[in-house]
C-alpha cells in the first residue's frame, strides 16, 4: 500500500510521541543505541541518496569540498584518539601536540563549508561569489575566537541543528508543499516538545544512569554538547555556567532528554521516507555491501564505544556537510511557499 502525505504525517506525529516516551524513560540509554544502531544506516543510506540528486549543488566540485573538509575537521580527533589510546604510541610525549589549532580548524571548516553552500545556492553573478567566497573564507579564521561563533559551528552547527533545526525545516518544507495542516500542527508539535522538555517536572534522582552507561556517553563527546547547551543558556537568560557532569542535576538530565528525542527522531523521521531510500530499487549486491557495512559499524561499537564513535566519525561529519546544499535548497523554498500564501 501507498501511503499519501497525510498518513506520513500522522506516522510522523506518532514517531515524535514514541520517541518523546523513550527519550524520558532512557535518556542515556536510548541516545547511544540509536547514535550506534540508527547512525551508520542514515549515513550510508542518505549520502547514497545524495549522490543520486548530485547533492543539491549547483557546484561539481561540492563532493571533493565536502571530502577535503571533514578529513581536515576529523584528523585532529583521529589523531589524539591514536595517540593517547593505542599503545603503540604509549611513549609519544602529547601534551606538546598542536590539538587546539586542529579543533579550532574544524570550527573555521564547519563555518566555510555550511556558507559556500549557502552561495552556491544563491542566484549571483560569478564575479560577486568570488568576492563573496574569500570574504567567507577569511571570517571563518575569525570565527574561531568568537565565543557565540564557537557554539554555533562547533557544537551546534553538526550536531543539535543538524538533527533537530534542519529536521523541523525539512518537515515544514513538505508540508507547505504539500497543503497539509497536518504536517504543520506536526512542526508545531516538534517545536512544543522541544522546547516543553525543559518545563518536565523531573528530578535527577528519579535516573540512576550505570557507569558503563556514563563511560560510553562520555565516549561519544557528547558532554560537549550538554556544556554548549548550558553556555547558551547563561548567555541567553544570564544565569552562571556551571559544567556539571550531566548525569546528576536536573538540568543535565532535562539537555539529555532533548538531545536523545532529538537524534531519535531524526533517524525515525529519516527512515519513514521510504520512497527516498528506496529499499526496493537497491541491486541486491548494493544492498548486502551495504548491510555489511553498516553490520560492521555496529559490532565496533558493541566491542568498544569509542572505537565505533571514531571510526564512524568521518562517515558521521561527511553526511552532515554533503546535506548542507540540501538545508539551504529547503530554507529558499519555504521563503518561496511562504510569500505565495501572502494575500
């Protein structure tokens, strides 16, 4: 059976509600079995499906871009991961090791990537994208010491924009097109739950979060996430900044809840598009290459978390900057769809 966009979007709805339950159940639990289950598969299957749509660039060259740039953004992480955990470089001295300047590149790489696709996907003559480009390509240096600018791309940009922003503008995008007011009131519910997460009556000793379970929360990096989060809230309302672990405070638990409904979702939201996927259309030889991958990913982070989070981290960063002509392709329509409906 087909099924129209309305039903889609009352699937979508219902994914939300599921998710919602889960994420407030197992906030830890549920964000790293579907960070190393659900991860891996939306990697291989979207930038497969990206490839087909030529990535949604007006520029052949967006694919080596993308390329060059998460190798570069991902060779800093690689590196201290191989030489303080791999006893082969036990004797190596790495307090001296240039890792700031790699991770503060990754953060001018993030800014560069996310406005060249951004030009790209603009109308102007060749000589002003130009001009624009190494304007672009000289503020992303800067970027790099502004604080705000920091958590934006560095923190937020591919991680928490990616999965829960883009995602909300990805389903207001369909519904506009669409006609639904059901994909609507389901953006409206995306936004309600995100921001009513922080309005739970919860109390951090209602979680008692396994040590196993924190040592591979922290092996995902995703504290950094919890503190960005946490920065932004004391820029925004004026409160103290205080980096807590974030498996005892109330706080900590409510940013967890948001950021594993947020990744689930995400995933869920993805797979529902089965007509984009198009399991059926795959060569069977396609498909097992790619089941065995994806197998593979797994199993590395059944064995060891942070030996999977590394491994799949170039795969994780790359579908982020190759869906970036995508993100600006969907703010542009919905700009469009929008001033059509101005009487």
């Amino acid at each position: 059976m087909k099924w129209g966009a309305r039903q889609i979007d009352a699937l979508n709805i219902l994914m939300m509600l599921i998710a919602l339950v889960l994420a407030i159940s197992l906030p830890f639990k549920l964000f790293l079995f579907s960070y190393a289950v659900l991860g891996p598969l939306h990697y291989l299957t979207e930038i497969g499906w990206l490839h087909k749509k030529n990535y949604f660039s007006s520029s052949k060259h967006w694919l080596s871009i993308a390329l060059l740039c998460t190798f570069l953004i991902c060779l800093g992480p690689l590196l201290h991961y191989m030489l303080t955990e791999w006893s082969f470089f036990e004797k190596i001295n790495t307090s001296n090791l240039p890792f700031k300047p790699l991770y503060n590149l990754s953060i001018s790489l993030l800014f560069l990537a996310f406005f060249l696709a951004l030009l790209y996907g603009s109308s102007l003559n060749k000589s002003l994208k130009i001009a624009l480009g190494i304007l672009i390509g000289i503020s992303s240096f800067y970027i790099q010491h502004i604080p705000l600018g920091i958590l934006l791309f560095g923190v937020f940009l591919p991680t928490l924009i990616h999965v829960y922003v883009f995602t909300a503008i990805f389903i207001l995008y369909g519904s506009l097109k669409n006609k639904s007011t059901l994909g609507l009131i389901s953006s409206l519910i995306l936004l309600i739950i995100g921001v009513g997460i922080f309005f739970l009556p919860i109390q951090s000793s209602q979680y008692l979060i396994e040590s196993k379970t924190q040592s591979n929360f922290m092996a995902s990096s995703f504290q950094n996430v919890h503190y960005g989060i946490r920065q932004l809230m004391s820029y925004l309302i004026d409160t103290p900044f205080e980096k807590a672990p974030p498996f005892f405070t109330a706080l900590g638990i409510k940013i967890q809840i948001f950021i594993a409904f947020a990744y689930t979702y995400h995933y869920l939201n993805w797979f529902s598009k089965t007509s984009i996927i198009g399991w059926h259309k795959l060569k069977k030889s396609n498909l097992i290459i790619l089941l065995l991958i994806w197998g593979a990913s797994v199993l590395l982070y059944a064995i060891n978390y942070k030996l999977g989070f590394m491994c799949l981290l170039f795969l994780s960063f790359l579908h982020v900057l190759l869906e970036f002509p995508l993100n600006i392709l969907s703010i542009k329509t919905i700009y469009t769809l929008l001033k059509k409906t101005e009487p």
